[in-house]
C-alpha cells in the first residue's frame, strides 16, 4: 500500500495529544526526569510515535487500530530470533494512565528512512539500496513456517479505515479470475492480440505457485531504514506481518511517487531487485522475466484512476514496459 501522507503536528505536539498526567506517566516509563528530548510524530494511518532518545512507543490512534499492534508485537521477537534487521520488541504495556490501549515499546536506531533520501538517489543509488533490500527481505522468507507464531499464519485483518481498504496486494490478483481479466484488459489498451492475455497466465504461473513465505507485506519506501553510510539497516512497521505470498515484499506497488519517477526503466531495477533476491535467498525460485511480467501488470494504474497527469502518465509508461516484456516471450 503507499505510505501514509505527511501528517504535520504542531510544535510540542506531546503536550497536545498527552494530557500532563500522561505525561507524568510517560517520564515514568521512560525513566525521564523531563521529556525535552521527546518528541511525537503523527506520520503513521494507524498510531501516533513517542521518540524517546533510545526507544519509541507507539500508540494506537483508536481501539481499531489495537490488532495491527498486536501483530507486530508477535513478530519482533521472531524476527530477532531470526537475526532479522528490525526493531526489538522491549515491552508491551497495557496501561491505562498512559494511553486507554495497549502500546508497544521498540528500540530505536540512528536511522532514517529511504523517503527521507530517495529524492537525491540517482538510479545506481537506487540499485544498492534495492540489492540490500532484497539480501534482508531474503532472509525473513528463509524463516521457517512452522516457527511462525499460529496468530501470524492468517492473513492480516482488514483495515478499519476505507481508503486502505480499496488498496491491493499480491493476493488480491490471485483470486479466481481476476488477473486474468486484468490481463485481457491491458492486452486491449497495449494494442495486441486478445491472445496474449492467456499467453501471460502461462508464463507467469511460477509467480502464482510460490509457496508461502513470513513477510513483510507492507514494505514502502518509509519502512525502510538506512543507516548514516547510507546503507539499509532494517525494517520498521511489521503491523501486517504474515505468512502469504513472498511476491508481496516485491512488488512496488505501495510505495510512492518516488520509484515511479524511475517508471522507465523499471526493467532495470527489478531485475537487479530479483536476481539480488534468488542470489541470498537459494532455492527453486521463478526466472526473471515471469516476475518481470507479473509486477508490471500488476503495477498498471487502473483505467478509473486517471485523475491526474502522473496517473495518466503511469499508465502510459506502463502500457509502454508491458509491450517490451511482451517482445521478449
């Protein structure tokens, strides 16, 4: 899904959302004398996040938003046991002079994240980041399943709120039918034979027959943090944690207008992405071009999104990519 817009709050925005007893509260669990050093950010759909100098609390905005907490609660602990760059769980406090929900406390890292830098990165920057990405990405779908807590086998529940609701993810396309309509459509709008719409469903059914693998499933360019050399140094918000398609952890598709600045030469980086992938994950994994062919159709703005010039342009450049995969089968 697209990382959340920016949410600006105002100055000494603690003071604002904690009321002074919770306030008095927080310096207890932080063990401040005062919260000077604290700030609270309100980036996030789901829970504001309390910066502490070397941990963050985050705090569910509604009690709707409780589960996603509870969730990623359940895979920090297998994500360290796994050696996996991402934050540490260090408590979950239910603690109602705090906050009326339960929150979670993580460490913290002197890091930022890619958004932050993603702007400046000309296309080998991008390269590196996305081969590093794919060695960590590797190594949470090399976690075996059957050490995956049982509340994490389910797919994650449905958000409450109705815009992230209209938002797709890999297995949204593999319900029956629905990619192969996709493909007939985009078959029409790139000006070729009806044909080859069922010349993709066979070309690209490795990518359908992945088994299932613990993922990120949320992965944007503000859940990825790098370090001051620049270098990735994990992943944040594992609220949708899970065992379902690895595809999902590939796909750009939720992430925002920054990798599409790229659109035209999206076969550049994703084949970099992939091979970086299959080289430290091993196995018995799908080539290049099948994968190629998924993430672009997949990746095609819909007809009623044509509300803006980049949208617009998008699709456009997309229609553009599918007809040079499509010479190459």
């Amino acid at each position: 899904m697209p990382g959340p817009p920016s949410r600006e709050i105002a100055p000494r925005a603690l003071e604002i959302v904690l009321t002074p007893p919770q306030r008095a509260r927080l310096r207890t669990v932080l063990d401040l004398p005062d919260l000077s050093a604290v700030e609270l950010t309100g980036e996030g759909w789901h829970r504001f996040a309390i910066l502490a100098p070397d941990c963050v609390v985050l705090l569910p905005r509604s009690h709707r938003w409780v589960p996603g907490l509870e969730r990623e609660a359940a895979a920090l602990p297998l994500l360290e046991q796994y050696g996996i760059a991402a934050p540490r769980l260090i408590a979950r406090l239910d603690d109602e002079e705090l906050w009326p929900y339960p929150v979670s406390v993580i460490s913290r890292g002197p890091w930022r994240t890619w958004a932050a830098v993603q702007d400046r990165a000309d296309r080998e920057r991008w390269q590196q980041m996305l081969a590093e990405l794919a060695e960590l990405i590797a190594g949470c779908h090399r976690i075996d399943v059957a050490a995956v807590p049982e509340t994490l086998r389910s797919s994650p529940p449905a958000s409450p709120d109705p815009l992230e609701r209209t938002l797709w993810h890999v297995e949204d396309y593999l319900r029956p039918g629905v990619l192969e309509e996709l493909c007939r459509s985009l078959a029409d709008a790139a000006l070729l034979s009806a044909h080859r719409a069922g010349v993709w469903m066979k070309i690209m059914s490795p990518c359908l027959d992945m088994p299932s693998t613990f993922a990120h499933r949320d992965l944007n360019e503000g859940q990825i943090m790098i370090n001051s050399d620049g270098a990735v140094a994990g992943l944040i918000d594992w609220e949708s944690a899970g065992v379902q398609h690895p595809l999902s952890d590939l796909d750009f598709g939720g992430w925002g207008p920054g990798v599409w600045q790229h659109e035209p030469e999206m076969s550049v980086l994703r084949k970099g992405f992939w091979r970086h992938y299959v080289r430290a994950r091993g196995g018995d994994l799908p080539d290049w071009l099948p994968v190629q062919l998924f993430m672009t159709i997949i990746g095609a703005p819909p007809p009623e999104g044509h509300t803006t010039a980049w949208t617009e342009q998008r699709r456009d450049r997309t229609i553009a990519n599918l007809r040079a995969v499509d010479a190459m089968i």
